[in-house]
C-alpha cells in the first residue's frame, strides 16, 4: 500500500480516489504520522461485516466438552503480576 502526503492528496485527490477504486488504496500521512487510509467503499463494506474475534467467541456453537480443562498456573518466582 503507497503512503501519500496529506498535502499531495489533496492536490491528486481525484486519482487517490480512482486509484482506491481500482483496488489500490492508500494511506495518508501527516507530519511523518500515519493518519488515514483511502480505501473503496466497497472494500470498506467489506470490512466493516467482519466480526470481531471476541463476537466469535462469545457466539461459537461450542458444548461443554469442547474445551479442554485448564490446569492452574503454577506459582514461580519468575511469574511478576
């Protein structure tokens, strides 16, 4: 993925646009910073259904004897909590 200028997207706007549309997003920094990515909208309706790891979890189709038991964390002198 290219890095562009702020000031550079604003003055190619347009092409940073088209280039995002064509599958070539980019990201945009500022003062050195990344602060942005321009990106289809097609690809953000993309990424905006994928669900989150901790929703996965939560609504896996797991029964109780799935898992695995855990065992207890031994207590060392190495472990600082």
């Amino acid at each position: 993925m290219r890095e562009i200028q702020l000031k550079d997207a604003k003055a190619t706007l347009s092409a940073v646009v088209d280039d995002a549309v064509k599958g070539k997003a980019a990201i945009i920094t500022r003062h050195g910073q990344r602060t942005a990515v321009v990106i289809s909208y097609e690809e953000y309706e993309k990424l905006k259904k994928v669900p989150s790891f901790g929703w996965l979890l939560a609504n896996a189709p797991l029964e109780e004897d799935d898992l695995p038991e855990r065992q207890p964390a031994r207590a060392t002198s190495d472990n600082h909590f």
